[in-house]
C-alpha cells in the first residue's frame, strides 16, 4: 500500500498550479494576438473593398490594355462638365477590357459617373441618344450640351502588313478574296488592336466642349474626296466636317478652317478674293496639291491666294539625292521636319522624330520681300534634292543635266498680318504632295496623319490630340526553351522541397533542445 507523503504532495500541487497558470497565461496570450490578427485582416478587407480597382488590379498585361494613359489622364484634368458614361450591356456579355477601361473613368474624374445600362431591360433608352442599333458593350456619353455615341465594333481594328488599320468588314473581305484567288486562307494573320481607349476618350472630350469646331473641304474644282480613314481620324479630334461650294456660298462664320484638298481645276477669281477675305478676317486654309498639275503655270488664281501668303509653286517634280531621306527609290521623300516654333504645326507634335512620307512632291518656296506675312518650313529636302521641270514618260529619277539643285520646302505654314491692327489674320499651310493623307502612305507610318492632325490644332488652337494608339490584343503564347524548362523543373521540384524540410528539421532540433 502507498502512502502518500503530505509533506511532498504540497510542492506537487503547486508545481501544478503554476504550471496551469503558465498554459492559461499562454493560451490567453494566443487568443489575444489571433483576435488582434482577425481583427486586422478584417479592417483591411474593409478598406480594400471601398478602394477602386485602380487601386487594388495590377493590370500585367503586355501593352496595359486595362489602363488609361497620360493623353486621357490629361484630358480627364481639364473636363468641367458632369459627364454620365453609360456602359450598354446585356447581363453575361461583358468585354473585361471594355468594361474595365469604362470603370476606370469614372474612378479618375469625380465628373464623370458610369452608368450600366442592360438594353434587355431598358430597350429603348439607346434610342434616346441614337438611331443606330448598339451591340452590349458600346458606350454613350451624355452632358447637358450633347451626347457622344462609341458603337463596340469601332473599339477593335486588325493591322496586317501592306494593308494598315481594318475595321473587322474589311479584314472579312480581305480573307475571302485571298481564299477565292488562291483557294486558300491567308498563312499571316492580322494583329487584333483595341482602340477603346482612343474612342472612349474622344467621346468624353466631345461631350465637355462648349462648341465643336467645324471644317469644310471645297469641291467644285476637281478636287480629291477626304478618305474615310482620314475622316474618321478628324472626327475623332472632334471636328465637325462639312462640304462647301465657294462660288455658291462662300466662307460660312463657323467655319475654324478651310481644307483645299488636290484641286485639278483654278478657283474662280471671285473664289480667289472671297478666300482672302477670309484670311484678311482671321480664316486658315490647308492647301494640298501634287506635282501632276502646275500650280504656278495653270492655276493662276489660287496661286494669288498663296501669293498674298508670301509663297509660290516650284512646278516639278522633287527628288531626295541623299539615300537617307528617301524611301527605296528618290520619289519618296523623308523631308527634314522644321522648327516647332509658335509659327509652324510642328509645335504641337509630340515628337519631332516622327517619320513623314510624301511621295510625288512639287517645291514650294518662300517669296523674297513678301510682306505682312512669316513664311515658316514644316518640310523640307535636304540639300543634295534636285527638280525636274518636265516629267514625261522618258523621264527617269536619275539627276540630269537641266534638273534644278539645291533645298526645296515640300510643305509650309504662313501666318498672315496686313498691320498692326490686323495682328491675327488667318494662317495657311501648303503640302505639295496628294498623297500626304492618302491611306496607302497611311499604312506606311503615322507620321503623317499626325502632322495633318496638328495642323488643325493649330489653326484651331487646340493643344491636345486623341491620337492614342491602338493596343496589340492578339493571343500570344509563352515560350519557354527546353534549358530553362529544365531549370524551373529541378529548382522546384527539387531545391525548393529540400530547403523548405532543412529548414523543417532545423526548427524540430531548436525545439527539442529547450
């Protein structure tokens, strides 16, 4: 039989207490950092879910299709009107990347507020705005002065070498002709662009003006039509673009400019002092022609126009002597783009060092002594260009005796002032070469569209383009070469398992000992 000891059995129980006191004081310890931990992760959910998705999404794709860029960010700053941007979808029919961009407005400007709007539900509420039937995900954005409409299939272009920027028609044709000439599909594929960014943006800006200016291009002289893609390019900078026949109408008020685009028959000499006017009053004219007709011999009224403006025609045809200014053969010209001073359009490009093509160009030159008026180069040749007087089909592009030497401006800009109480008479800027805006030379480089662009901002005194780009969504595919498969393999299959249980048997032997 045991007998405990009393006398032993006192520190037992004591030892005993302490001991609970020590796993109570532990436990409690635990329960308190697990409450504080809970407690924090809660109010960090908390905050997190109130921040905008701007905050919280990082957008990692490759041309941050889900982002907005500094041009909209700029725009977004100087907006002063409330702005409602309804985002038309059917339930289940969302475009991640529209919808996103969408949010992202209304995250960035407290004038802005998005609206969703399922035309399932509301069915005429597009009908409001438009009479055009929208797909989900087109955007409509609405300010007490006006509305502004972004159709979804106009956010997405395809860019195939040769053949530029197709809306998705275009590609469609593209594809069946190749199949029925060749009994084939196309082997490349078109890079899928989206352009929402651009489209969204330009409807936002449209909706805040006070006013849209408005531009006419004549007709009546044989002129060249403005092409659809060069339309839409000045529509998107929110221009309103209209006809106009000067011998019938003359030069309305609104008009901010003038677009003389290739005509192929001399202006009337009424039309001629009815443009001067024009100028005189503060009006700018974009003049456009090619080498194919001799301004200065054939069209002896317009050439008084650009006379007043202290410039005239260098009939010929212009050719690049240096091969670095040229594009395979010396026709295609890669003129040296001028100053950006205040005078010349070049002041509102973003770059310099863009790339301007102008094929097929006459000279035009500065005349000496002209005055009231500030003669500016936009573009120019370098000095070892060369004119022929005559083209014919004998001619050829190699320099020959009686080709004219020497530096030729192919564009230029002219400001107008008769004295000093006419300070702010109208500008004019003359491209010599029709194929400036054309779409061929268009899906070549962008320069040019870009310089046309900052040609209107300037005689409207708009300092801000919407040229944003489009951003390349085409599915691509992550390659990785057998090395560095290898690589990944061994470092997780194998090294990071023995770290983690070295550093597993670590921390059972530094417990065990204590």
């Amino acid at each position: 039989m045991n007998v405990q000891n009393p006398e032993n059995a006192a520190p037992k129980a004591s030892n005993a207490k302490k001991k609970n006191r020590r796993v109570l004081k532990t436990g409690s310890y635990s329960v308190a950092v697990s409450v504080i931990v809970i407690a924090i992760v809660v109010v960090i959910n908390l905050v997190v879910s109130v921040l905008p998705k701007s905050a919280t999404e990082i957008d990692m794709s490759a041309e941050s299709v889900f982002s907005l860029g500094d041009t909209t960010k700029g725009i977004l700053e100087g907006i002063k009107e409330d702005i409602k941007l309804y985002y038309i979808c059917e339930e289940g029919q969302e475009d991640t990347r529209v919808e996103r961009i969408v949010n992202s407005y209304g995250e960035l400007s407290d004038k802005i507020t998005v609206v969703r709007v399922d035309p399932a539900i509301d069915p005429n509420f597009v009908s409001k705005y438009t009479n055009e039937s929208l797909e989900s995900n087109s955007v409509i954005a609405v300010s007490d002065k006006r509305s502004a409409v972004v159709g979804y299939d106009d956010m997405y272009m395809y860019y195939l070498d040769g053949y530029g920027d197709l809306s998705y028609s275009e590609y469609q044709q593209y594809v069946m002709q190749y199949y029925y000439s060749t009994g084939q599909y196309p082997s490349t594929t078109a890079d899928r662009l989206f352009y929402g960014e651009r489209d969204i943006t330009s409807a936002v800006a449209r909706a805040a003006e006070d006013s849209i200016p408005k531009i006419y291009y004549t007709t009546g002289h044989g002129e060249t039509g403005l092409s659809s893609k060069y339309t839409g390019y000045i529509e998107t900078e929110n221009y309103e673009l209209a006809s106009l026949a000067l011998v019938s109408e003359g030069v309305p008020e609104d008009a901010e400019a003038v677009i003389i685009y290739a005509p192929t028959l001399d202006i009337s000499a009424e039309e001629a002092e009815t443009l001067k006017t024009y100028i005189k009053g503060g009006g700018d004219i974009v003049l456009i022609t090619g080498y194919e007709v001799n301004v200065g011999a054939s069209m002896p009224n317009l050439s008084s126009v650009c006379e007043m403006m202290g410039m005239k025609s260098e009939d010929g045809l212009v050719l690049e002597g240096s091969q670095s200014n040229y594009y395979n053969n010396p026709l295609y010209l890669y003129p040296i783009i001028g100053s950006n001073g205040p005078t010349s359009p070049v002041s509102l490009l973003d770059s310099s060092n863009i790339g301007v093509l102008m094929p097929y160009s006459h000279g035009i030159s500065a005349i000496e002594g002209a005055e009231g008026v500030t003669v500016t180069p936009v573009l120019s040749t370098t000095t070892s260009a060369y004119l022929k007087k005559t083209v014919d089909e004998n001619t050829t592009v190699a320099k020959a005796d009686g080709d004219i030497e020497g530096q030729f401006m192919v564009a230029a800009a002219s400001t107008y002032s008769d004295d000093a109480e006419n300070a702010d008479g109208g500008r004019m800027v003359w491209y010599s070469s029709i194929s400036v805006i054309g779409d061929s030379v268009d899906q070549m480089t962008k320069g040019n569209s870009q310089l046309f662009i900052a040609t209107l901002h300037w005689m409207s005194s708009k300092t801000e383009s919407i040229s944003i780009i489009g951003k390349n969504v085409s599915t691509t595919y992550l390659t990785v070469i057998s090395q560095t498969a290898s690589a990944w393999k061994w470092t997780l299959c194998i090294v990071v398992p023995g770290i983690l249980i070295v550093a597993g048997f670590a921390v059972w032997g530094v417990r065990r000992r204590k």
